[in-house]
C-alpha cells in the first residue's frame, strides 16, 4: 500500500448525470465517516447538501454543495455538484479544486449516453476520475452490461474494482478484485466479511483477471508477471491501481448504493488509497512553484449574513483569518458543511475554505502572500455561449438598480449567466443555459434580494427594408405669427444590397438647398430609419438628396430636418417595404444517433442545412452546421435536449438578415401593430 508521510487534505467531487445520487451519496460518506449522526434524506429536505430554498423546493442540487470530515485520521472535503447540463459551469469550475473525481452513474445502460459530456470533461482537463455506480439496490442489470455500454463514451478503459455477490436478483455484498475478500451488505452499517461464495468464485477469477490485464497495459512488470503465470502481490496492484488513476490512464469501477450505505466504506478506501495528494494535483493544474501561500479561489458566492465568500483550496502555505493578502484583509475564514459555515482559525495545503469579504477576488484567481493574481495560468474552464433567453424587466420599476446589481452577483458565481441590453428591441435580456438555470437566477433574485422580476420571451430583432426605388417631392411649411418655417426637398430612394445600411448623397446643384442644411436633411431621413412602414428598424436604403428649395428667412435646421423625415414618411410606403428576419449561423453538436433527428428539427424550424463533420475531438459526435431564422432558435435547446436525452448542445452567431414574406411576415407585422396600438 502507498505510504503517505504527511496527509495533506484531500478533495473530491461528485459529479454525474441528475438524479444519479450523488447528494445522497455525500450523506452516506458524512455518515460513515461520523461526521454526522443522522442520515438525512434529499426528499425529507433535511441532507447536508441542498440547503438552499431553490435546491429545497426541487429536491436537486442547484448549486454545488461543500462538506467535509475525517476518514481514518485524514482529512477530506467533497464537492457535490448539480447533475443538470444547464448547471454545467459550476460543476466544471469546481473540479477545479479536486484531486479526483467521483462520477455517480445510475446503473441503467440505456443513460449512458447522457455521461458522455462528463467523461470527456474529465478527460480533456486530465482530472483523475473513479466510477460509482449507484442505486445497486434497485438494479437488476449485469454489471459487466453496464461497462460495456459505458464504455462506449468512457475515453479510458473502465477497470472493475468489485464483483457483486447476488442472493436471487438482490446485490447482497461484493467482492473486492485486489483483496479478493467477500463482503456481506449491512443496511446503512459497516459491511461484513464472509466466505467467497461459491458461486461468485468463476465470476471473480474471471472478472480479476481482466483488470490486472487492464492494469499491465500499462507497467511491464505486471505484464511479465501474468505472462509467467505469477500471482502479483497486492501491494503491487494497489500502487498500479493509484498511479493509473493520478495520470488518468484508467477509470476504476466501484458500485453500491447510496441510500443504503453499501460500498461506501469501499469507495472511502479507494479514496484513501489511490486519490492523488493535493501536490500532485497543483502540478497538474499549473500552480507555479515557489514558497508559500499558493491557493486558487474556484468559486465565489454571496450571502447575506457574510458578504462574499471566496471558495478557495489552500496547495501550499496556510491561511489565517485576517491575514493580509495583498492590499485585501481575510475577514472570516470558514469551513463548509452545506449551508452551515464553521469558522475555522486556520487553512492548510490541502484544504478547502472559504475566505470572508475579499471584494477584488475572482474565481480562477491564485492567491499568494502578495494578493491575487487573475493571470497565473491556472487552469480553468471555458464559459459556454448562451443558448436560452429571457426578456426580464423588474415588477417592481423602483427596483431597477437593485436588479443590475443582483444580477451582477449571480454572474459572479455563474459566470455562464450573462445579462445583456439588446439594442435592436431594446430589451433586457438574461442568457444562460437553459430554462432551469434563468428560472433558478429568477428565484434567487428573489429569495437573497428580494427582487421580484417578470420575464417573458424575449422579441426577435425583425428589421425592413425596401425592394423599389422612388422620387419622392416632400415640403413643410408652416406660417405661425412671426417668420414660420420651410423646407422643401426632392430624394431619391433606393434599396441596396443586404448588409450594406445606410447612405445619404447629396447631388444638390446650384444651392436649392442651402449648404449648411443638407446635414439637418440627412439627420431627419436618419431619424426616419428607427421605425420603417412595417414598424421595424429599417435597413439597406440608399437616400440621394437632388433637389430643393428654400426660403431665406423661414428655413431653418429644424425645417429641413422635419421635411427629410417627411419625405421617407411619404415615399418609403411607395417602395415596397419587406420584413427582414436575423438568420444565425449555428452548430450543432450531437451523438451520431440523432443526427437524422437533427436534420428533420432543424428543416422542421425553417432551417437550411449547411454541412456536416465529425466533431473535433468528440467519437461518434457529429457537428451539423445550419441557418436557422432568429425565431426559431429561441427554443431550440429545448427541443434540442429532448430529441438527444439532454446531451445535445449548439453554438451560434449571427449571419445574415433575409427577407421574410407571406403568412409569416403578416403575422409578425400584424403583432407589431397590435403591440402598438
Ligand atoms: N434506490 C435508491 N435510490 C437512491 C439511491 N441514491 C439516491 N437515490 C434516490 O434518487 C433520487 C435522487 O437522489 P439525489 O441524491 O438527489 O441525486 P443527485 O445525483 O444529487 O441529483 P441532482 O442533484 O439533481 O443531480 C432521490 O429520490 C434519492 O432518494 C440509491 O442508492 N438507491
Ligand atoms: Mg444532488
């Protein structure tokens, strides 16, 4: 067994797909380790994890959930993070503190799939992962099924760890493949060492026999060893199981259940044994050498009773609340036990603490002795682009400050929340990653800030343009008391092609329109443009100003502002004004299963399909690239994720505007004036 000198403080998380368990199995771990006396339960709402209302009410974690305690005499804390892909961010910036990960997989073949994005996470930022396979009380599948289908989205090979021991159809207890010692379950208690049954005996030669070979892939001397028929010691297996695991090279396979407590004792043990020291992980990271203080902030929260924390996990030095960092002072230093902040003096290499009111910190952040550092390298996520919009405006308008500033704190911890202001339909628009995650921002506007807010779909950004030139003879003239006001002006209007805007030429000969008012004109014929015939910004017209008159005292600026906007008022009707709708260029990405699927959505949305390719770095994905109108995309994600059991996501960017024409356009035009009126 691996030998540690001095037990820095490990970190794992808990991640997978929802509803997997992954809550309940950090109940589990709490209880077994005797950090807590009673196991609570997600649906009694009384677990460690899922404190907050928003999590409460929906028994799932919304947000991720920070514990810890002592397994045989080391330290551990865990991160349970939300299994919803609309939360994805915050699982992501959170392995970004852990030495391993703990995917919790629902022991059912046909979800598979739905770890696929997971799986190459993991992958992609080498984070040493091990599989639990929950909910075996309930299973009735093969194990070794389960595996293979897994394995079709596991970048790594699955090495099974255990062989269950099945009385009828029910898992009893296991077999543990490097030990070879058989365990009976215990319901919520210790399990209990027995006799290999019989009839586990094939199964388990078998079954050790093909993760040793797994394991040799990699160490020549185990390879030898097997050739020559030898049995490995093992202390041998243990230390290849844990070097696999910290270089990411396998992925051990454990099972149980989490609302029984069976496995877990097991799966502390692995832990224990292969979970790689928090050095390790720093190096992995890019955590610069040198000495002391070196800590990376991973996530930032806001509460009302302490202000702001920053999530931090110390990897060399230590910490002491009120220490001076830089020019910002630790005020408050906290240990996590889900919604219960313990105050704690000090942090070491390997913890995991929140520190009180460092305003300036930022998650990705390294903190040294000198302050933060936002450009160390760290390693860290990359946000995703939006692909879900709410149009939202305050009930209440007085709260209208409150809400920026609100919506400022919640992007601080979700930076994959984005608040922007549309300037096309003037709205405000809050983007993230599916209808769960803006309702969630919604509900904690209002329960932390007491900010009610009323959302609706948000408006697509339609804009007209025209398809006939005209000449267009408009004049103003208004005699009120003193000197009245004139202006009188000939334009020509023309369309120009798509993407071109807008142009003002001015081909007066022989001063008709004075100099110094051909500006005024052009600034009314602008002023025209925010809202063509159609009710829509206008776009693409070319306006040529050829002739006039004026009239020595009555014109004026304001004059010929007035008859240049008159004349587009005139003259725009008379070219055939057309809706122009936003077309995006968008990818899709998905398994290949469902890329018939995909086309039919997307020639179903109006769509036209440009291509497609195999997805960089993806097997078996696909990336279809399509145009699809503005409007459609509103809910694509939606349909999206329910054609591909949740894993289907896109990208996008606008294209190109086009004409829109027929029922359609009638109906958009017909909503426009019922709007207005
Ligand atoms: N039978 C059985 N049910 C379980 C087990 N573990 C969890 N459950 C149930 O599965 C449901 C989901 O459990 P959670 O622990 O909330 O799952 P989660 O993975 O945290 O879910 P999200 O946070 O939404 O991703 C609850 O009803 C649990 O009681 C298990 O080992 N066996
Ligand atoms: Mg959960």
């Amino acid at each position: 067994m691996t030998s540690r000198s001095v037990a820095a403080a490990r970190c794992a998380a808990l991640v997978g797909p929802y509803t997997s368990g992954k809550t309940t199995l950090l109940e589990a771990l709490l209880m077994q380790t005797g950090a807590i006396h009673r196991k609570g339960s997600v649906v009694d709402g009384n677990s460690v994890g899922d404190s907050v209302p928003e999590a409460r009410a929906r028994q799932m974690t919304t947000e991720p959930n920070f514990a810890h305690c002592e397994y045989l005499g080391e330290r551990w804390s865990f991160i349970d993070c939300p299994g919803s892909i609309e939360l994805s961010q915050d699982t992501h910036t959170a392995l970004m503190g852990v030495d391993v990960a703990i995917i919790v997989a629902p022991p059912e073949p046909e979800r598979s799939l739905i770890l696929a994005p997971i799986f190459k996470y993991l992958d992609d930022y080498q984070i040493p992962h091990i599989l639990f396979v929950n909910k075996m009380d309930k299973a009735t599948i093969r194990v070794r099924d389960l595996l293979e289908s897994l394995q079709g989205v596991c970048g790594k090979p699955l090495v099974l760890r255990q062989v269950p021991i099945r009385d009828d159809e029910q898992v009893t207890g296991f077999v543990d493949l490097v030990s070879e010692r058989a365990w009976r379950y215990n319901i919520n208690k210790q399990s209990e060492l027995i006799e290999m049954p019989d009839q586990v005996k094939d199964r388990e030669q078998e079954a050790r026999q093909e993760m040793l070979e797994s394991l040799a892939d990699f160490d020549d001397s185990l390879l030898e060893q097997l050739l020559e028929d030898k049995v490995p010691p093992p202390d041998d297996i243990y230390e290849q199981l844990s070097k696999d695991l910290a270089d990411d090279l396998i992925v051990p396979v454990l099972f149980g259940s989490a609302e029984q407590g069976h496995g877990i004792t097991r799966l502390l043990k692995a832990l224990r044994h292969e979970g790689p020291d928090p050095s390790v992980t720093a190096q992995r990271l890019g955590v610069p050498d040198g000495d002391g203080l070196a800590a990376s902030v991973i996530r930032s929260v806001h509460q009302s009773h302490t202000g702001k924390l920053s999530i931090a996990r110390v990897w060399r030095g230590g910490i002491k609340d009120g220490d001076t960092l830089g020019d910002e002072r630790v005020s408050g230093l906290y240990r996590l036990m889900g919604g219960d902040n313990q105050k704690t003096e000090q942090a070491e290499a390997g913890d995991l603490v929140a520190l009180g009111r460092m305003d300036s910190v930022a998650s990705g952040d390294l903190l040294t002795e000198e302050g933060r550092n936002p450009d160390a390298g760290l390693l860290w996520p990359e946000t995703p682009g939006p692909v879900f919009s709410l149009a939202i405006t305050p009930h209440n308008r007085q709260d209208e400050v409150k809400l920026t500033a609100s919506i400022g704190k919640l992007v601080e911890e979700d930076p994959s929340l984005i608040m922007e202001h549309n300037g096309d339909t003037n709205q405000m628009l809050l983007r993230g990653q599916g209808e769960i995650h803006l309702k969630l921002a919604l509900e904690r506007l209002k329960n932390r800030y007491n900010v009610e807010v009323d959302s609706t779909r948000p408006q697509t950004a339609y804009k007209e343009t025209i398809r006939k030139s005209t000449k267009q003879h408009s004049r103003f003239k208004r005699q009120t008391g003193g000197h009245g006001q004139f202006g009188d002006v000939h334009v020509e209007i023309r369309p120009l092609p798509r993407g071109q805007g807008f142009e003002f030429i001015d081909k007066v000969v022989g001063g008709s329109v004075p100099r110094q008012y051909i500006g005024a004109v052009e600034h009314g014929t602008k002023e025209y443009l925010d809202r063509g015939p159609l009710g829509f910004p206008v776009v693409d017209v070319s306006v040529t100003l050829y002739d006039g008159q004026h009239h020595s005292v009555d014109s004026s600026d304001q004059a010929f502002k007035t008859v240049g906007r008159m004349a587009m008022a005139e003259g725009m009707p008379n070219c055939e004004p057309v809706l122009l709708e936003p077309i995006y260029e968008v990818t899709i990405s998905v398994p290949n299963e469902f890329t018939n699927k995909v086309h039919s959505l997307v020639s179903g949305r109006r769509g036209q399909i440009l291509g497609f390719e195999m997805r960089a770095g993806w097997k078996g994905w696909d990336d279809l690239k399509c145009h699809l109108p503005e409007a459609e995309l509103q809910d694509l994600i939606i349909e999206l994720r329910s054609l591909t059991v949740g894993v289907g996501s896109f990208e996008w960017r606008f294209d190109h505007l086009q004409e829109l024409t027929g029922r359609l356009a009638d109906q958009v035009i017909s909503q426009r004036q019922t709007a207005d009126s």
